[in-house]
C-alpha cells in the first residue's frame, strides 16, 4: 500500500525514517521446498505436541485467565538444561523480541555499538529504531571476524555466533579475548545457530559480568511457529530485561509457548538426535555442491552460503524458484554472489542437487 505525505502527516516524525526488517518470504506454492528461511526440516519433539493438546483438553480456563507474565515454569526448565540458575534466564516473544529488549536495555549509550558488516539484518533496525549510535567493522576477505577491531572504545558489542548468514564459527577463545578486552561494555553473543556445531558461550557467564547470551527455540527445537527466545547472563543484566519487558509486555508468553518449550527443553534425547541428523545432512550436502563447483564457507549452522564462480547468483535463486526451491538471496555488496541455503532433509537436499546438476547447470 502506498502511503501519501498527507495520510502520513498522522504518523510520528521517526516512525516515518524507519527502514523496517524484511523477514523471508513465507510463500503458498505447491510442491515448494523452503530452504530460505533456517527453519528445522523436522517436527518438534512429539512431548511438545502432547503439551499443547493438554492445554487444549482444558481449554476454558487456559484461555480465559492470562498466562504466567514470569514464564517461571519455562525459566526453570531453561536453566536446567542450560546448567545455569533460574536467575540466570530471560525469556521473550522469539530471539528477536529478547534481541529488542537488549538494544533497549544496554546499548543506549555515548559510544557506538559495534557490530560486523555482514551480521543478522535485523540489528541495524533496531539501532535506528532505539536510537543506538553504531560503529560497522568489515569482515576479513575470509568473512570472518577480526578480533582486534573489537578492541577500541565501544558502547557495546553484538556479534553473531556462528554468524549469519556467513555460517561461520569465531570460537570461544576469540569471544573470551573480545570479553576480556572490554570490561565496561556489554558483549552480546546471539546464538541462534550454536546447536548445529558450535560451542556456547553460556559456559563463559559466571565468569563475565558483561556477557549476555541471546538463543531462540525457532531453529534446533523446531518452534519457529512458536515464537520463543531467552538470553542467559548475571542477575544485574537479567534485571535490565526484565525492567525494559515490564515497561512493554508483561504477557509475552503466551499459554501454549510456556507449554511446549517446557517439553522442548524436557526432551533432550530428541533435540540431541535431530541436531545431529542435520549436522549430517549439511556435511553431505556441502561434500555434494563442492563438487558441482560451489564454493561453500566452513559451517557451523543449520544454512550454508555459497558460490558458484561460474554464475550469477540473483540469476540462480531466480532459476531455482522457477523450479519451485527457494532459497535467500541478499542484493547487498560483498554478499550478492552467494546463496544462503537451509539445511533441509537428506531428500529435499537431494532435490536441489539434482535440480542443479539435471536443469540449471546443464
Ligand atoms: C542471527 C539470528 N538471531 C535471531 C533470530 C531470530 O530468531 P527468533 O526470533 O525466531 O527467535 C534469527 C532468525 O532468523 C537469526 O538469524
């Protein structure tokens, strides 16, 4: 819809400079295989679904009355599974609600944020949306993090672990250096992509008063529907959270979220099983584009991004999406010959090989 200067004369002044995030598309076509938007290839845990229909069996009341506004059942089973105190966990509406409430919380501040040029998209909105000053540090020619630049006054630091969408894993002695390195900021690390290969820097928080770890249940538990996020970090920066969630939403999470990422986080057996059978499917599916010619970066994540030396890659997805495969394509310098591919079941990725190989690349 367009929107005329008149009608937006209603509108207040910054919200008529906002550049807002463009999600992925969610199209209805048939015989569509999605791999554009990192959602898990596989159903949740069964144990989530028997959760949900056990709210539905009592429905009157479930719906009726309003939800724990602590979500304390979900924080405890949180901090159970995550080895850390129920003090310890802030849960929210998604990552990128917590994300939000982050932004609000810690990065207001004289000093810029820093934060790679190619990182999660949605950064940059909230900045411009709350106000954060900011500081881009490029990435090297490998696309990888340079851990010095990290070292210069800042008002806080996010960074993206393994980063998206270049998939690719910093470590967690390079997290420890960068932590070590500023004292007075904040350090957050967004892992919405560890279970697939990475190791957490949940590990790193009773020792760093400035560290927050922000990870989301949408991609190795399956529950992008679901809508559920939490961080993990000392109690001080846990109450900033919940100050800034208590001047917003006391209700983020609803009856059913609480309920199903409860059993989610219950059911570590099949979130250990499944994680693994997509960590598989991506070492196979890697080893397949390589040898059609893709160069594809080290990934630690449920998406890889490659190349095709040979072939424009806005002319590939476009190709790929004729043939009913879609896959993220970001027009943006530095990235716009690669393709951000999810990691999908070992026959949805056999589809796109045999695509590749049998119509495009012919
Ligand atoms: C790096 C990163 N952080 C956070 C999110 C948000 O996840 P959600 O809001 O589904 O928890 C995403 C989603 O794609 C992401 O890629």
């Amino acid at each position: 819809m367009k929107i005329t200067a008149e009608q937006m004369r209603f509108w207040s002044p910054e919200v008529r400079e906002l550049e807002p995030y463009v999600p992925g598309e969610q199209p209805k076509i048939q015989n569509l295989l999605k791999l554009n938007t990192n959602e898990n290839p596989y159903p949740p845990s069964p144990k989530v679904v028997e959760a949900v229909q056990k709210i539905l069996e009592n429905s009157a009341d479930a719906l009726r009355l309003y939800p724990d506004p602590d979500a304390s059942e979900l924080k405890q089973a949180i901090a159970k599974q995550q080895k850390v105190a129920v003090e310890n966990v802030f849960v929210g509406n998604g990552s990128d609600e917590v994300l939000a409430h982050i932004f609000k919380a810690f990065f207001i501040q004289e000093l810029p944020l820093l934060y790679p040029d190619i990182t999660y998209s949605f950064y940059p909105v909230y900045s411009q949306f709350f106000g954060v000053k900011t500081k881009v540090l490029p990435l090297n020619d490998d696309f990888e993090i340079v851990v010095d630049d990290y070292k210069q006054p800042n008002g806080g630091i996010i960074i993206t672990n393994p980063n998206a969408p270049t998939s690719i894993d910093l470590g967690l002695s390079a997290i420890e250096d960068i932590l070590q390195a500023n004292p007075n900021s904040v350090v957050v690390i967004d892992e919405a992509y560890v279970d697939f290969g990475a190791e957490s820097a949940v590990s790193l928080v009773q020792r760093y008063d400035n560290l927050v770890v922000c990870q989301t249940t949408s991609k190795s538990r399956s529950l992008a529907g679901l809508r559920v996020g939490f961080a993990i970090a000392q109690p001080h920066l846990i109450a900033a959270l919940e100050a800034v969630k208590n001047s917003f939403n006391s209700y983020p999470m609803d009856r059913f979220a609480i309920a199903a990422a409860v059993a989610s986080f219950e059911d570590q057996a099949y979130f250990e099983t499944q994680n693994a059978k997509v960590i598989a499917s991506r070492e196979k599916l890697v080893a397949q584009l390589s040898e059609l010619g893709f160069k594809v970066l080290p990934s630690s994540a449920n998406f890889i991004f490659a190349s095709l030396p040979s072939k424009d890659a806005g002319e590939l997805a476009s190709e790929l999406r004729e043939r009913g495969i879609i896959v993220r394509y970001f027009n943006k310098p530095r990235i716009n010959q690669f393709l951000r591919i999810t990691i999908g079941t070992d026959e949805q990725n056999q589809r796109l090989v045999d695509t590749l190989k049998n119509e495009i690349l012919v």
